[in-house]
C-alpha cells in the first residue's frame, strides 16, 4: 500500500504525505478504511447473553481479567468464539486459551468455580497448538453435573490484552452469532 501511495503524490507531483490529505488524493477516513482492522467474536455456545457485570464471580464482573461477555448455555456443547490458534488448556479442562490473526487474547471459560471439579464433567476436543474457525467444538460439558454440583454454567468470554470492545447486548445467542468485536487493533 505505500508504494501505491507514493507512487500516487509522486505521479500527482506532490512533495510529500502530508501533501497527500490537503491536496484531496486521500482522506483520512479512507486511510482508516484501508489500515482499520477488526477481530470478531461469535457466540460460543447456544443460550442467553450475560453482561459480565453480572456473573457472580469479582475477577469477571469487575473485568479484572480483562473485557468480555458471558452466556448461559442452553446445551454443553461449546464453540470457538474466534478464529485462531489454541494456545492453552487448562488442566482442569475448564478454561482454553486462544489467539486470533491481530494477536487478541482470549480466554473461554466455563462455569464460576468450577476449576474445583478438577476436570470432571469436561471432555476438550482440542488441544494446544490447533488451529480452530469461529464455531468449531472446543468442549462437551455436562452441564446436569455442573448444576447438581452447584455451580453456574455461564460461559465467558474474556479479552485478555485489548481494551477496545464492543459487546452488542442480545437475549438468545445462536452458536456462531456475531456479539462483540476488538477495533483498532
């Protein structure tokens, strides 16, 4: 894109970049256009939207461990949120790391607590290093023993290393449904 960029003030005979945006070749929007880059986030799981302000647990609600959205599953099947790269499982099979294309952070975490279960009720379909589309199957949770056991279901969604989100706010959330996405990356 530079070179074109060049390539464009120099044919033009302007002197400069700065000449670029005075003398009409370019605006600024249309820069934002070309360089603006975006790394959706899908539902994980079917079910109904949770601002994070709400799940019981302070590290989440008070967005400690960064920004993000919960869902309460209607099913345990859960999905990538995101395109990317795996970079962690948990031992405890509760929480998968993952890392898109613009190197966001994001950690899928399923129930409040449930790190206590010590895996059990958790079957992880991944492992570290896959690659995984938005919507693909990471986990099958059993969600009657989550319950029965007492613990919350919620399925968060945490940006870890991005402070730019933008969470739609929604009632039932499809597998796969645009909810919230990371901007000027």
């Amino acid at each position: 894109m530079i070179c074109i960029t060049k390539a464009c003030y120099w044919k033009a005979g302007i002197s400069s970049l700065e000449n670029i945006f005075s003398d009409g070749l370019f605006s600024w929007e249309v820069l934002m256009f070309l360089f603006h880059k975006k790394s959706m986030i899908y539902s994980p799981c079917n079910g109904t939207f949770k601002p994070l302000s709400e799940v019981k647990d302070e590290v989440f609600s008070k967005e400690l461990m960064g920004k993000g959205f919960a869902v309460i599953p209607d099913t345990g099947d859960i999905h990538s949120p995101v395109d990317g790269k795996v970079t962690m499982v948990f031992p405890t099979k509760h929480a998968i790391g993952i890392t898109d294309k613009n190197k966001i952070e994001y950690i899928l975490h399923i129930g409040i607590d449930t790190v206590q279960l010590k895996g059990a009720g958790f079957e992880v379909c991944v492992q570290e290093g896959d690659s995984v589309k938005a919507g693909d199957l990471l986990v099958n949770c059993d969600l009657a023993m989550l319950k029965q056991a007492g613990y919350q279901t919620d399925v968060l969604v945490i940006i870890t290393n991005h402070k730019d989100v933008r969470i739609k706010q929604a009632d039932n959330l499809k597998v796969k449904e645009e909810i919230a996405y990371c901007e000027n990356i």
